[in-house]
C-alpha cells in the first residue's frame, strides 16, 4: 500500500481518468453496456442530463445507502464519485470516442474498455483511499442479509438493468460480454500485478483525517 498521501491521491486521479476512458469506450461501442453503465444512459436519456451527472447521482445513492447500514466512506470514494464523471462528461462532449457502427468493432471497443476499467479500479484501489460506492453498497446488503456479497450483486444488477432498460439504457450482446468478461479481466489483472485486494485495508474518512491530523502534529513539533 503506498503510504505517502499526494502520490495515493495521485494513484486514484489517475485510476479514475483511465476507468473513464473504459467507460467512455464502452458506452460507443454501441452495442450494449454492463449494468450500472444501461441504468446511468437511461437515467440521462430521461431525465436530459449527462452520463456524468447520472453517474454522480447513482454513486452518490449508492454510497448513501452503504451508509444508513453502517459502512465508512473514504477521500478515495468521494472522489471516485465526482471525478470519474466529469472525465467522461468531458470525453463524450469533445467526441474524443468515435461511435461503433457494426458487432464486430463495437466487440473491441468494449472489450478494451472492460480491460481500461478493469486497470483503472486496479490504480484506485492500490491507493487504499476508501472502496468504491458500488463495492461499498454490495458489503453493505451483505452483512444486512446474511447472504454472500456475490448474490447480493447478481440481484442487485439484475434490477439495475431492467431499471436502466425501462429507461431507454442499451441492453444487448455488450451486456452479456461484460457480464461474463468483466470479473475474468479483474481477476487477471489483480494476478498480473500481484495485487491482493482483499488483503488492502480501505481507509475511511476519519482514519485519513486522524492520520493527516497526526502528521500535521508531527511536523509542527
């Protein structure tokens, strides 16, 4: 785990900018998009906001209720939630991503997207600055009901997609590939790099204000 604030801060300014560029991918690869990604499009597509502002809104939500069942929140969280989108507000208004137009080429880019993603919650997660929204709402449905984390995100992103679909969010042939791709290239990436995320202590916010507070002391004296 890196020790050192600036560069950690450093690690999820970077994670968040590469998992954007994933996300952006994904979402012009045309053909269809992992669950949280079909209920963050047709949120936008309904209520006329940006992909970001959806984004904020479902993370913001998210961690809200991780909340009211009793789990802690990081710096790394808050800024998972607004820098993220605003990277891919910013990408989708310059039309930095061209639009996929056939199964084929729509099948690369999201699958390089899926692997942008995958990499960029490896940078966000190495800086142990708080687990994401999502991450921390499926812990939190856990614990409330007894059941494994892994029931608890199938049913919960089984909702999100019908929710999202009923939205206009794209539901296609990208859904399943991420569905079945997405864990695989988290779980060869974490191999790769030698990255052991349940061994990674994910510092909340009163544990970074302590350890900043201390180190202001120390310094001082």
């Amino acid at each position: 785990m890196v020790s050192h604030y600036p560069r950690r801060l450093l690690w999820v300014v970077l994670g968040m900018v590469v998992s954007a560029v994933g996300i952006v991918m994904m979402l012009q690869a045309n053909i269809g998009l992992e669950p949280w990604s079909v209920l963050q499009q047709g949120m936008a597509q309904t209520f006329g906001i940006t992909y970001g502002t959806a984004s904020v809104i479902v993370g913001a939500a998210a961690i809200g209720v991780a909340i009211l069942f009793g789990e802690g929140f990081g710096i790394g969280t808050i800024l998972n939630i607004t820098l993220c989108a605003i990277f891919i507000d910013f990408m989708l208004a310059h039309g930095w991503m061209p639009l996929m137009q056939n199964l084929f080429s729509g099948t690369l880019m999201l699958l390089g997207g899926l692997e942008l993603l995958a990499i960029g919650t490896w940078l966000y997660m190495k800086a142990a600055l708080g687990a994401g929204p999502r991450d921390s709402l499926m812990v939190a449905l856990a614990r409330k009901s007894h059941h494994s984390v892994g029931l608890c995100r199938a049913l919960v992103e089984i909702g999100v997609i019908i929710i999202g679909w009923l939205l206009g969010g794209q539901v296609g042939i990208g859904t399943v590939i991420s569905a079945v791709v997405l864990g695989t290239l988290f779980n060869l990436n974490f191999a790769l790099f030698r990255f052991r995320a349940a061994e990674v202590h994910q510092e909340n916010l009163a544990e970074s204000i302590r350890n900043l507070t201390k180190r202001g002391t120390t310094t001082r004296s």
